[in-house]
C-alpha cells in the first residue's frame, strides 16, 4: 500500500488496532510525523500588537524542520511517475534542510540519499546529513546559471546513475502541493478559518506558493505576504518587477533567491517585505529570551515579518506564520559570538541578548 498524507497516520497491523488505542492520534513511523504540527501562539508580540501572532511550530516534523513535507512529496511524486524504484537514490541539491528531509524519509521508505551542498553553509547540518547517511559534497557558491551551482551538480550525478531522481526541489511543484495539501489545509482548520493573513520567507517558494493558494481558495481576502532576506531578488520582483538583489549578504540559510523558481510562479502574492539581518537575528534571540524558543535567523525573520505586519494591520488580526527549525542546527554561526561580530551583528543586539552567545 502506498502511503499517502491521507492515510500514512491511519495505517496499523490489525492486531494492533485491536488494542484500545486511537488510531487518529497514531503516528505511522517517520512518515505519519510529517504534518499535523502545533500552531503556536506568540505570547508577548501578541500581547503587544493586539493581534493574534501564531506559528506552526514546523521542528516538531519527524525530520525536525518545515522541509519534511516537501521532502515527502518529492520522493512520492517520483515514485508516481516511475521515476524512482525501490532501493533507489534519492539525489538532491539543497542548503540543508530539505536535504536532512530527503535523509530521514529515505532511511524509512529504503533509499539511498546523495545531497549536494553550497560551502557555506552550517557544518552541524552536513554533520547531520552524513550522521544520517547521506553522501554528502559541498561545492563552491555559484548562481544558478553556472554550470557549477550545487543543483546542476545533483541533476549530473543523478542522470549518471540507474534508478536514481534527481528531486529539483526548486522547479518541481510537487513541492508547492506538499502545502496545498497539508500546511493550507492545517492553518485554515487550527484557526477555524479566521486567519487574516500568512508571511513566510522563501527559498524555493513551495511553502508560500502552497499555503497561499490553498487559503486564498477559501477566502481571497486572506492576505499572502513575502518576507525576503537581504541580498535576494524577491522583494524588488514582487514589488518593482525587476529581479535586482537588495543589498548585502544574508547570515540566514536555504532562503532568498536570485531568481523566480517554478513553485513561486502564479504564487498569490499580495505583499513583500525585505527583512535585514539586524531584525531577523534580534528577534531570533528575543524569540529565545522572551519565548524560550530556541530556532534559526529564517524563523527570527518570519516572525519579524509577522510582527511588522500586524503593525501595519491593527489590533484584531489573526496572522499566521511558522518556526522552521530549531536553533542546534546553526549553533556554531548563529549562535557564535564571533560570527556575529564579524558581520556586524553584535553591537546591534540588545546587550541582555549576549548572554545566550558563546
């Protein structure tokens, strides 16, 4: 039986489900934990904008990260297709999360997994990857239009290779359908309906592209707002139309881009904010420190675009965002003192913050 979103938490031995136990609120192994995460409200921001500040808390997937859906999706759109046979590999190019997705699903479906990196990113997640089993190779930086960026790598290494796909996680929409499926569906449910607007920042636009539509079929007035680091296309194309990177380079990791992917072409969007590094990483450790929540600068920025929107907004409104991932995954950067200071970040950070730095 092919595990669907549907039916992969529903799927037990009959002489389990025997027992006195409810098999809504079984789990399926790894693959029934992806989804159904907590939507969690933000206390003090919500407390001081008089709205309603909730994040799906996305670390809570099996894989530890939003990316678990997509993940998910991608392997089963090409075992759909024929693309991908038992025993197969599993080749992708990422910056880290959708790769420890693909990692952890291919350890319980029976794949192999090959990821293909940018050089700088986190060591603790190549760590990860090859603790999980992956082959895992970094290459220099380069824009998507060099032969030499990291995708064009995994879609090489992936086409040499019998009963191996390359999963595109930029350009397949089977990415986008992840959250048309689940993430929409999660948020317009958990808030009965009465959320007024989502900001998520964006890499390869399937969570922004995805949770838009899915909501903006059930009321059109919700609206979908961009949130962009500094140093990607995004803001100025969505606002301007003109694909002209802001300035600067981002410390946060796997979003921003310098180009319009698939998932993102027809996204609903209605706004786009550009978020500096200053902000996202502040609210990083405010997040921390008034929430005691522990996660990366990309779940600092969405939250900061998510406060600034209900800013803009007023009291009353119900804005929806989500926690990618926990901060352990960036500990050795985000959290590093040194780190901080050599980009600049140290001396903006508010002083009572310092404490949580080594």
């Amino acid at each position: 039986m092919v595990l669907t979103w549907r039916n992969c938490a529903l799927v037990l031995t009959s002489s389990f489900s025997r027992r006195n136990y409810s098999q809504e609120l079984i789990r399926n192994g790894l693959v029934g934990m992806v989804g159904r995460t907590p939507l969690v409200r933000l206390n003090k921001l919500s407390q001081e904008t008089k709205c309603e500040i909730l994040a799906k808390a996305e670390m809570c997937n099996g894989g530890g990260s939003v990316k678990d859906r997509a993940a998910y999706f991608l392997i089963q759109d090409a075992l759909k297709k024929g693309q991908l046979k038992p025993g197969g590999t599993v080749v992708e190019g990422t910056a880290g999360n959708t790769g420890i997705g693909l990692a952890h699903m291919c350890l319980a479906m029976g794949f192999k997994c090959v990821i293909f990196m940018p050089n700088n990113q986190s060591q603790e997640k190549i760590d990860l990857l090859r603790t999980l089993g992956a082959t895992v190779t970094t290459v220099p930086v380069c824009p998507w239009d060099d032969p030499n960026n990291y995708n064009h790598h995994a879609r090489r290494y992936a086409e040499s290779l019998e009963n191996a796909v390359w999963t595109n996680q930029f350009d397949n929409r089977a990415n986008r359908q992840a959250h048309i499926e689940t993430t929409g569906p999660e948020i317009w449910t958990e808030t009965l309906g009465k959320v007024n607007a989502v900001v998520f920042g964006t890499g390869t636009g399937g969570t922004l592209s995805g949770v838009g539509t899915f909501l903006k079929e059930k009321n059109p007035k919700i609206q979908v707002v961009l949130a962009d680091p500094q140093g990607s296309v995004l803001y100025n194309y969505f606002k301007h139309g003109k694909l002209e990177r802001t300035p600067g380079d981002s410390i946060t990791e796997g979003i921003g881009q310098g180009r319009l992917t698939e998932n993102l072409k027809g996204a609903p969007i209605d706004d786009a904010f550009p978020v500096f590094d200053v902000d996202a990483v502040n609210m990083t450790f405010q997040l921390l420190h008034e929430e005691g929540l522990f996660v990366g600068a990309s779940t600092g920025l969405n939250v900061f675009a998510a406060y600034k929107l209900a800013k803009q907004m007023g009291p009353g409104h119900t804005i929806v965002t989500c926690l990618c991932d926990t901060g352990h995954r960036y500990y050795a950067k985000l959290y590093k003192k040194e780190v901080l200071q050599s980009r600049g970040l140290l001396d903006t950070m508010p002083q009572v913050y310092h404490r949580y730095l080594h």
